[in-house]
C-alpha cells in the first residue's frame, strides 16, 4: 500500500487575482516565509506561494458565487508552525499587516496544548494557523509503535 507523505498543492478560486495576491502575500510570502511564482493553465493566471513541503495555489474563479464554509466542500485550511510562540508572532504579524486575526489563544476544546489564530481570506475562506501539537509529534514520530486504530 502506498503511504500520503504530506500535500502536493491545494487550488483556491478567487474573484479578484489582485486583491488576493495581496492579501496572500501579507500571509504566505510575508508571515509564514512561502515563495512564490506565477504561471498560466489554459491561459488562467495562477500565482503559487510554496515551501518545502507544498504550494498553495491562487486562480481566477470562473462563477461569481461566495465561498460557503458550511456547504459541501472546503470548510477551512490550517498551516501548521513549529510552536506556540509561532502562532503568536503569525497573528500579530496579521493584525499588524492589518488582516483581522484573531489573537493567538489556546483552545484546550480542540487538544490541550492547541493554540491558533483564525482569519478569512477576501472570498470568505477561512483560515487558520496551529502549533505542531504533542499529539501531532507523537503520530508523526511513533506511527509503527501507536499502530492501527478503528
């Protein structure tokens, strides 16, 4: 069987390139240290912001319907930092950079040592950034030991 080692790439449509380039600038390129590069398919503009492990892809939307979060489809992205100071200094940098973030807080709901900060991009797509919690490192560092679970 072959094993996922992570995300390739993730597309979002959005209505207006220019007002999210800029906006994602401040967050990806700016705040969590992407790259980015543009390219064309089938003559659409597409911007990627990427990392050593994935690219977060920007394209044109061909319908002018709003982003849903409670319909079917994509409810919210999270990127993951390193620690909690991470979370914090992300969502200061965001509120300085003037993108309504929430500030950085812990959401022992979630996990005990879950900290994030929840935003929404410029077509309602929502956000978050998140610590690389315990459970996170214990899955990914003792998989064969924790074996199959349901």
């Amino acid at each position: 069987m072959a094993e996922v080692t992570g995300i390739d790439h993730i597309y979002i449509t959005v209505s207006d390139m220019a007002r999210s380039e800029a906006f994602y600038d401040k967050v990806l390129a700016q705040a969590l240290g992407f790259r980015k590069n543009r390219f064309e398919i089938g003559g659409d503009p597409h911007v990627q912001y990427y990392n050593r492990l994935f690219g977060y892809v920007i394209r044109p939307a061909r319908s002018a319907a709003a982003h849903d979060p409670y319909s079917a489809g994509l409810h919210h992205f999270c990127f993951r930092v390193d620690s909690i100071a991470d979370v914090e200094s992300v969502a200061q940098q965001l509120r300085d950079a003037g993108i309504d973030a929430t500030p950085a807080g812990l959401h022992p709901g979630y996990a005990p040592d879950y900290w994030a900060t929840f935003f929404t991009d410029p077509d309602g797509v929502r956000l978050e950034v998140t610590n690389y919690r315990q459970e996170r490192r214990d899955r990914h560092d003792r998989w064969e030991e924790l074996g199959r679970t349901g």
